[in-house]
C-alpha cells in the first residue's frame, strides 16, 4: 500500500531540515519533552541537565536538549495559549513520526512523553498560592480541539455536558471541550505531593477568566459557578491556559501528556505571589527526577 505523503503546504519543513515554527530537527527532539511557555523558563530547566547537546530559539519557541541524571531529556517553551500548543504539538509529533526526507509516515510509532510545567490561578481555598496542581481532566475554552475529526474520541463528553449545564453555557463562545491527561503518567508525576483536580485551559487572560478591568464579562458570576462546580469527587481547581489542547492532542496523535501547574494567584482568596519565579524550581526537579 502506498503510503500519504505530505505536501509542502502542510508539512513545512526548512532548508535546514527542520520543522517550520520550532526549528527543531528530528535528531534533536528526545523521547522525554518539558514544556514550559516561557522562553526564558527553558534556561531555567536546562540549569539541571549535567550535558546540553544542542539549543535552538525561534520566536517563542526555544528548546535546549540534554542530559539529567542520564535521561535525555528536551525542554521547549510553547509561549502562551492553547493556538501555539497547535503548532507545538503538531510539530514535536512531525518530529517523532514523519520521515522528512520522504515526507511518509515512519513504519513505527514513536510515543513522546510530555509534562507542561506552568504556573496558574488557584480556584479553591484549598489551593492556596504555592500549591502544585495536576490536571486530570481540562476544559478547554478555546475550542481548539472542536477542528479535529477525532476530539469525541478523546474527551470526556459526559463531563461537558454537566458543565454547559451548570453554567448555562452560552452559544456564543464556543463548545468548551474536556481532554484527560495520561493516567499512568498522572500517578508518575504528581505521586502524593500534588493537589489532583480539573483545571480550565482559558482562551485568554482577562475576560475568560472571568477578570473585569475596563470591559464587563459576558457572564460575571462565572467564577462562582467555576468554583461550585462538582464531578465526581474532582472539583475545578485552577485556571491556564495550554492544557487542554496538550492533552487532546497528544492522546489523538498516541503520546503521553499531562501539566503540572504552581499556583501563583488565589482567585479565590484574591492572594497574588509576583515572586513565584523563586520557587518554581522546585516542581522543575520533581518533575525532572520524576519523568
């Protein structure tokens, strides 16, 4: 059987013989990722690899590949919102699975794991600033996995309904969708020293995050029905804005994803921590001792 081949305008691969956005070459990307959306964080991560083999910068996209207690690990910023994890993801899967001097599908199936490692709003009085939170299940409110033909496969449609029904959702913005991270990965990861909870992946920063500052809200008792808000024995518990996206997108194209997120901001108790860069560290060497 002839095998697809990918044209030019869809994979869009660089004289170099790197992918488009991220500049990333095949040989380049490890089996283990890190994300981060900042830049400037991948710095920060790669501050604990013993080796570093290669590190390219594109934009916001940056990635340094090296070694951390013997495992090859890459780290690469995504910068921020769910529209940018699209190409990132996309292309880091291009990477691990396409053959770019054929522009074929490789015979095997190259699986990635990847941790997003963020920072975020906490929405519970049990989440206080410092909190480290995994996110089990997301809610997407950017509708970015409403464009692939496979999302219901992927999504937890019972729990969508719940929540259009609590919120009384309207039209107007967008189906929100729920992806659920990698269980396995979930246990690896956040082991007994992180909260486990639903987190909402916002399609931005200020209003669909229920923020008010010159321009009123659609919806202003959003965040008080958010925080009500019960499935099962998981409540909503946080606010970001890339989870969601990562993790639908990798279990469609067959990798392992999760986040884990440091609460910088109470949006319950209206606590803020500016100076949350100085403790961030630690969940970057838990998760790189843990991944």
């Amino acid at each position: 059987m002839n095998k697809r081949v990918f044209p030019a305008s869809e994979l869009i691969i660089n004289d170099d013989g790197s992918c488009f956005h991220l500049h990333v070459k095949p040989e380049q990307l490890a089996d283990k990722v890190i994300l981060v959306g900042d830049p400037g964080r991948v710095n920060t991560v790669a501050a604990h690899f013993e080796t570093k083999e290669c590190e390219v910068s594109s934009r916001e996209f940056h990635a340094i590949t090296g070694t951390y207690k013997g495992k090859r690990i890459t780290v690469q910023s995504t910068g921020i919102g769910c529209d940018n994890i699209d190409i990132v993801m996309n292309e880091l899967d291009a990477l691990a699975n396409i053959d770019f001097k054929t522009r074929t599908e490789n015979d095997e199936h190259r699986t990635l794991t990847l941790v997003r490692i963020g920072t975020c709003g906490g929405l519970q009085p049990f989440t206080p600033t410092g909190t480290f939170i995994a996110s089990v299940k997301s809610i997407g409110f950017d509708g970015l996995l409403n464009y692939y033909a496979d999302r219901n496969k992927v999504c937890d449609l019972e729990l969508e309904e719940a929540f259009k029904k609590h919120m009384n959702w309207s039209p107007l913005k967008g189906a929100p969708y729920v992806a659920q991270a990698n269980p396995e990965l979930i246990d690896q990861i956040a082991q007994d020293d992180m909260v486990r909870g639903i987190t909402i992946a916002c399609g931005g920063f200020y209003g669909p995050q229920g923020r008010q500052v010159r321009l009123s809200i659609q919806d202003p008792d959003q965040n008080k029905k958010v925080e009500a808000f019960k499935y099962g024995d998981l409540s909503i518990c946080n606010f970001e804005m890339e989870s969601s996206a990562l993790a639908g997108l990798a279990s469609m194209l067959g990798h392992r994803a999760m986040t884990c997120c440091m609460v910088i901001a109470n949006r319950y108790t209206t606590e803020m921590n500016t100076n949350y860069k100085n403790s961030i560290d630690t969940l970057i060497t838990k998760v790189l001792d843990r991944i």
